[in-house]
C-alpha cells in the first residue's frame, strides 16, 4: 500500500465510497478528531497502567477506528447498487455503550463518592487521560453538528458520550492507581 497518493495535495480527500470532499469539511473534521482522541489513548496505553485497562483500551481503539470509518461513509454511500453494505465490518451497537457502562460502573465501586468537580492532572497518565476526554467532548460536538446536516449512525453519538464519561472515571481510577492527589475544585467566594 503506497502512503503517498498525491490525489490530496489541491485540498481534497475521498470518504468511504469515493466521494471528494474538501478536507475541512465536517465529515473529515469528525473522523479527524476521532482519530487524534484514538492517539491519546494509544498515549494513555503507553503508561505505566494495569494489563486488564490496557486491554480494555485497545478494545475502545479498535471501536473508534470502526467508528472512524461509519463517519467516513456518507449516507448515500453505506449501501453498494447491488444491495450489499458497503461498510463490511461490525458496526458500533448498544453493546459497545454497556462494554463502557460496566467498565464506569466497575471503576466506580473502587472510587471514593465524588463530592466535588476534580481539578485535571496530579500524575501525567491522569493527565493525559483527562486530554483524551477532553478531545473526545470536542469529537462528539463536532459528530452532533454534522448530525444535524446529514444523517449520522445514532449509535456513535451515544458511544462518545459514554466514551468521555469513561475517560473522566478512568482518570480518577488512575489517580488512585498511582497515589496520585485528587484535588477538588472549590470555587473562590466573591469578596
């Protein structure tokens, strides 16, 4: 497979069935920001973390490159003139939403009660897991706007709201992982 194809070079690129589109569209801009948020957590991954959350973690990398290549193919090319799905592989569903749910619900039994909003950071893993939930919010902003323009997979949209939900407990589970401060946010009364 050549990397360079040189067919981008004037500020256009193919989705999923051929259509050009220019690279700032939205369709690009969403799967672009899924690909950087499937970085962060390769990032995540890359710490000093447990064997069972890594793995874990490749299961949501493998799910976002699915959920990357549903936002590549538009509406009217997900089926092929013979009726076929052109999009051949397994499809974000509800059951990659409760793999996430059960993983928030079983972090959360081993996590104090949260009282108060947690300020980001104490550890860099903590760190770069609240950049990855961060990069995910911005990720599912931009999949609710193009939503609103085209017709998106209802499914990814939820997926991504339960990915940062995710993220957010993930990064208090590593906090207690690496006997790291949890420090809460206690706003400055007015004066």
């Amino acid at each position: 497979m050549k990397i360079y194809t040189k067919t981008g070079d004037k500020g256009q690129t193919s989705l999923f069935g051929g259509t050009r589109v220019p690279k700032y569209h939205l369709r690009i801009e969403a799967y672009g920001t899924v690909d950087e948020l499937n970085s962060y957590i390769g990032l995540i991954r890359d710490q000093k973390i447990d064997d069972y959350t890594s793995h874990i973690l490749i299961k949501i990398q493998n799910e976002l490159f699915t959920l990357g290549a549903m936002l590549a193919t538009p509406p009217d090319k997900k089926v092929l003139k013979s009726g076929k799905e052109r999009l051949n592989i397994h499809q974000i569903n509800t059951n990659s939403v409760q793999l996430l749910e059960v993983e928030i619900d079983n972090m959360n039994e081993e996590l104090p009660p949260m009282t108060h909003f947690v300020l980001p950071g104490g550890h860099t893993t903590v760190s770069f897991c609240h950049i990855a939930r961060c990069i995910c919010r911005r990720a599912e902003r931009i999949v609710a706007q193009l939503s609103d323009e085209s017709t998106v997979d209802t499914q990814i949209l939820i997926y991504l709201n339960r990915l940062s939900d995710f993220l957010f407990v993930l990064a208090r589970k590593l906090t207690k992982d690496n006997n790291a401060q949890e420090i809460r946010w206690i706003p400055e009364k007015i004066k």
